[in-house]
C-alpha cells in the first residue's frame, strides 16, 4: 500500500479531492459567465448614461445670427465633463461646413455613415493610449435643417473598475459556496464512513480460529456486497481450514500404522533368529513400506487435485477410449493375481470429454484399484469369472464413464460415505483394508473439478448370500 497514490488510500480523501476539481472547474466557468455579463450590464449602464449626455448636449445645438452656436454654459460644460477617474472628451462638428463648433480634445475619426435622426449610436476608439467609449449622434437643427453631428466619449476606467468588482464579487461568493460545499461532503462523508472503523476492528479481530462472518448492516450499502464476498471468502477459507486439520489428523492416525509395522519388523529382524523369521520379517517390511507408499502417493494426488481448484480444466480435450485402454493396461497384472478378468466395452472411435488428462487418468485408475480390490475371484464363483468392466459411451448431452464389478456391492448407508476421505466399508475383508481409504475420494474430488456427477448402482449380497451382489460407479461428465 506504501506505493499506492495517496488519493487510492482514503476515499475520503478522493471524493474531497473529485469534488473540489469539479466545484472548481464550475467556478471558474461562473467566474468567467460573471465577468462577460458583469462587461455586459456595466456598459449597459454607462451607454444609457452617455447616450444621455449626448442627446442633452446635442439639444445645446441652435441658430443664432444665421450661424451655429453650442449654448453650453461653463457650468453646464463643467457638469459635462465631470466624472471621477474617467476622462470625458466631447466635440459638436458642423456637417454643412464640415468644421468643429465645439471640442475639448481629440475623438478620433467620425463616423460618415448615414444614421437615423435624433438616436445615439456608439463605437470604440483608442486614442494615444487610451481606449474610449464615445456616442455619437445626427441632428437636423431647425428651422435650416443644419445637420451636425455631436459626440461625447469617456475613457473605460469606471466600466473596468465595475466589471473587476462583479468578477471579485463572483468569485468571492463561489469561492465560499465551494469551501462550504467541500467541508460538508467531508464530513457527510466521514459519518458516512464511520461504521467501517467498527467493521476494522470486528476485522482485526478475526484469525484463523475465528473467522465468523462480518456484519453487512454496519456497513454503508455500497460496501455491503464487499463484505458479503468478504464472507463467503472466510467461510470458504474456514471450510479449507477445517478440511486441512481433519485431513492432516486422518494422514498422520494412517501413516501410523505402516510406520508402526516397519519399526516392529524391523526390530525383529534386528534380534535376528532363523533365517525364515527374519525374511518373515523383511516381506513385512516390505509390505508395510508398500502400503505407506502408496498412502503418500494418493495424498500427493489429492493435493494435486485440491490445487486444481482454481485452474481452468476444460480447455483440453481427452478421449476416454484411449485413456480407458492405457489404464486397463497397467492394471492388468493385478487383475491377474486377483484372478479377475478385466475388460473394456466402448465404440473405438473414441469418446472425448473436456478436463484434465493426469487427473483423469488418476480418477479412472483409482475407480480400477477399487474394483479389483473389492470385486469378486474367479475361485469364488467357480468356472465363472470374476469380472470388472470399463465401459465408456455418449448419453444424450452427457459422457459417460463406468467401472463395475462384481463383488459384496455397497448399501445405501454406506453410499453416502463412500466418497469420505479413509472411509473403508464395513463389508471389507482382511485382504481388502490394505487400502488407505483414499481413493474414492480421489475419485469425488477430480469428478468436482471437472463438474461431473457420481452415480453408484449396487446390489449387496445378502446374509443369506443368494444374490449374486455388485457394484457400478459412473462418473457423468457434461459433453464437450
């Protein structure tokens, strides 16, 4: 988190920071609508003002002696040209003549064009270093109908004095709506946020003795989906857990009993005696070893199936029917010593599933090793031989893979702890609880991996022994 930017570690923080970016953005756009209407209304002002001054001084105009006059008293002219911080420039031009009757400074050029009578137009002029806003108006004077044209202009001191102080009065105002904004959504926001330090410290107290599920309700709504997910994540990491404890307690009461009979054979060797007991003692050995092997090599394959959780197992394509074969292969030895024929029914074409070749090889091997294990002997039926079949097949939207055999078959009781990791059935013989106990569990985990359904169809023998027993395991594996 260290080399996170600061506005990714408090959203408090960021909201504050989006909302200031943004009241300022807005800001300055007020800022600058105030300035152009603020332009707007001062000029409004000052030309209604001016244009005043224009028509008063234009009716100032009259004949006298068959000439032109500007009757403008001194006081009149004074008031003229009053106006603090502003200069006021003025002239009366003699259009017949085309001379000046009166000015006190330069305007410029006039305008030549031809105006309505009587109303004031206005332009702007910059003149030396100074720009003016002058008005100017056209007026016959009676009863010669002598046309003269009459302009008053005043620099824009006062109209930019009046716009700067709308434009500071503006931001003035939105300045202070925008710290006032920020501050309440800081703190609308920090309420907002407060049950998340009760939901922190519910959290700090959690481990992995105690993950029981946080209170979505103190939460703010938006954050309660991030604490639903929050745990179901605990509860399955609890579930993981418990299922690692109870499967490290099972491993270690399994791999005990091998351990035990290679300590106790070993200190008989040890003592030596005849040379029978002591190779007695070495296939003892021999045998525990094998059994504690194979316990270690299906727990590696149940680890390996428990990290295939995650993994996505339906990209490769895998054809039962080849798989099928190579699994009967390897296994035909032991259907040997267990004299136990072992076959195969399926088209030769090939049936393919989608999922992950190494563990279904595992799950197809581990359904095998428990048929031979628990299927019945060829001298247990006479002439008739024990059988365990591998049969593959397409069903409808679904591929089907079965192994049955023909052995004591399973109860429904039992069915339903079959596929429990060091289960053995109660109908297991001596010979038969050689095994850990793992592989149909094997055989459930890989199934879940690759979203496939267990089906067991049984026939248990019963007390009396006049059924003939068996028992079938198809995997369902969705079609590819």
């Amino acid at each position: 988190m260290e080399n996170l930017p600061d506005n990714r570690q408090s959203i408090r923080r960021t909201l504050t920071r989006q909302l200031a970016l943004a009241l300022t953005v807005i800001g300055l756009i007020g800022a600058g609508a105030a300035s152009l209407l603020g332009n707007r209304y001062a000029n409004l002002a000052y030309d209604r003002a001016l244009s005043d001054d224009v028509a008063t001084l234009a009716n100032q105009v009259e004949i006298r002696n068959g000439e032109l006059h500007v009757n403008l008293p001194q006081a009149a002219r004074a008031w003229l040209i009053a106006d603090q911080g502003d200069e006021v420039r003025y002239r009366v031009i003699d259009l017949k003549n085309h001379r000046i009757l009166d000015a006190n400074g330069n305007l410029g050029n006039s305008d030549n064009k031809e105006h309505i009578q009587g109303q004031a137009y206005f332009r702007d002029e910059t003149i030396g270093n100074t720009d003016f806003r002058i008005a100017y108006m056209r007026r016959v004077v009676d009863p010669s109908d002598w046309p003269v044209l009459v302009e008053v202009g005043e620099s824009l001191g006062n109209r930019n004095k009046m716009n700067r102080q709308i434009v500071a009065a503006a931001v003035l105002l939105i300045s202070t709506m925008i710290a006032v904004a920020v501050w309440l959504v800081r703190q609308g926001v920090k309420k907002a946020l407060a049950p998340l330090a009760q939901l922190e410290q519910e959290a700090a107290l959690r481990s992995s003795s105690n993950l029981l599920p946080l209170d979505p309700m103190l939460a703010p709504h938006e954050v309660r989906g991030l604490i639903r997910s929050i745990n179901q994540m605990m509860r399955r990491v609890s579930e993981s857990i418990d299922s690692q404890n109870r499967f490290i307690a099972n491993a270690a009461h399994q791999l005990r009993t091998p351990v035990a009979g290679l300590r106790l054979q070993a200190q008989i060797a040890l003592k030596g005696g005849s040379p029978e007991t002591v190779s007695s003692s070495l296939r003892d050995i021999e045998d525990s070893a094998t059994r504690a092997a194979h316990l270690i090599e299906q727990l590696l394959v149940l680890s390996k199936a428990d990290a295939a959780s995650g993994l996505d197992l339906t990209s490769e394509l895998v054809d039962l029917t080849n798989l099928a074969q190579r699994v009967i292969e390897h296994f035909i030895p032991q259907a040997i010593r267990n004299n136990i024929d072992l076959g195969f029914d399926g088209p030769a074409d090939g049936v393919i599933v989608r999922g992950n070749e190494i563990l279904l090889h595992e799950l197809l091997s581990n359904l095998v090793d428990n048929a031979l294990r628990y299927g019945k002997p060829i001298r247990d039926r006479g002439t008739t031989a024990g059988q365990v079949t591998v049969s593959v097949r397409y069903e409808k939207d679904e591929v089907l893979l079965s192994v049955a055999d023909e052995g004591p078959g399973v109860s429904e009781v039992e069915q339903d702890r079959l596929f429990q990791r060091f289960y053995r059935p109660d109908s297991a013989t001596s010979s038969q609880t050689n095994g850990a106990g793992l592989g149909l569990a094997i055989v459930k985990e890989i199934a879940d991996r690759h979203d496939a359904r267990i089906v067991i169809s049984s026939t248990p023998i019963s007390q009396e022994g006049s059924e003939c027993g068996g028992c079938t395991i198809t995997i369902r594996f969705p079609g590819p």
